[in-house]
C-alpha cells in the first residue's frame, strides 16, 4: 500500500469516532434549513459553501428571526474565527505545499479534523503528514453532506421529541475529552466556557466567541509562564 495512501487512510480512521455525534448534528441542519423556508437547493448549497456546523445553525436561527444582513454575517464570521487559529497553528506543518493544496487543506480545516491531526503533526515529521488533515476532513465533509442532505430530505418528517439538538454540544464536547486529562487545559476550558456564557446576553453581534477563545490563550499563556519560572 502506498506510503501516501496509509497516511490518508489514518486520518480517515482516527477521526471516524468523532462522526457519530455528527450525524444528528447534519440532519438538525437539513431539517431546520427547510422549516425556516430555505429551498432544498439553498440549503445544500449553504452546507458546501460555508461547511461549518454550529455557524450554519447560527445562521439559520438568526435569518428564522429576522436579523439584518450585517447581524448574520458579523455572527457567522465571528462563530468561524476560530479557524484562524487553527490556521496559525497548522501553518507551519503546510508552509512548503502548493497554493492548491494550501486551499484544500484550509477548506477541510474544521474542529473534529484539527483536532485528531494537531496530534499527529506533533508525533510524526514525515513529508507527507499533511495527507492525515485531509484525510480526516474528507471524511467530515462526506459525513456532514450525507446527513445534511438526509434532513433536507426528511424535513419535518423528523418528530422534534428525538431531541437530536444534543448533539450539537456533544460533538464538541467530544473533541475536549482527551484534554481534561491536564489541570492547565481545564482551566482554560473552564475560562474559556465561563466567558462565552456569560457574555452570551452582554457582547453584542455573537463576538463573545471571540473574547472567550482570546480569554482562553491569555489564560494559557500565563499559567504556561508560571509553570516553566517554577
């Protein structure tokens, strides 16, 4: 088997636990993207474009609402800003690919491939390694289409007592188990999730995403600097 290929494969492998979660998560979109009026065309569309989860539900909600352009916008790019950190941090394992390979890594960049893929970046230095990003993007962006387009299918014919909007928090929650094994990790998290709640009703156009995600490096970076003057 191809050298390249195992790599692909890999990725493929070790983000497949994280999918489960995700499969109610895409058919609440699809569901909730033609109860708000959306056409089925409009809705795949938006799910192939802007393939983020939880900013694609944001948007929903907010144009169901009947907030302005602007509002939907502003929120949408505040939710996803969390991917230019993921960006800083992939950067430096991709800085010697092509403009092309660049593009189609940073279009599978999302929380569950991230996360499986930091982790292998930090264990392997082989040339190819960047294959694991996509491989484990690809399969997030196969999963999340499938079940998308499976709730648009579906509409209303989903009873709303399945209670299948657990799984937006659970998907996440799924990415953060490994990193309570560290007592600096929960304390970011912790940081991180007391400042995005609270500021849920008080920082205006959903950029308490923003400020939680930057209360959580500062807190990182402190504890980080006490830890190594000790």
């Amino acid at each position: 088997m191809n050298s390249n290929f195992k790599i692909f494969l890999k990725g493929i492998i070790d983000v497949s636990p994280l999918m489960i979660p995700v499969v109610p998560f895409g058919l609440i979109y699809g569901i909730l993207a033609i109860d708000v009026g959306l056409s089925p065309l409009v809705a795949m569309g938006m799910s192939l474009i802007v393939f983020g989860g939880a900013s694609q539900i944001i948007l929903l909600q907010l144009f169901s609402g009947g907030a302005s352009s602007l509002v939907i916008i502003s929120s949408v790019g505040a939710i996803n800003s969390r991917h230019l950190l993921y960006g800083a941090v992939v950067s430096e394992h991709v800085s010697d690919l092509k403009l092309v390979w660049k593009i189609i890594i940073s279009y599978f960049l999302i929380d569950q491939a991230f996360a499986i893929s930091n982790k292998y970046f930090k264990k392997n230095n082989n040339k190819n390694k960047y294959l694991h990003l996509v491989g484990g993007g690809f399969t997030c962006w196969v999963v999340w289409q499938t079940t998308s387009f499976l709730g648009i299918i579906l509409g209303s014919a989903i009873p709303e007592k399945l209670g299948l909007s657990f799984a937006v928090p659970l998907t996440f929650l799924a990415i953060l188990v490994n990193d309570f094994r560290k007592i600096i990790n929960v304390i970011v998290i912790l940081v991180s999730g007391l400042v995005a709640m609270f500021g849920y009703n008080y920082i205006p156009y959903k950029a308490y995403v923003i400020v939680a995600a930057f209360a959580g490096l500062v807190t990182a970076l402190i504890l980080t600097k006490m830890i190594k003057k000790q």
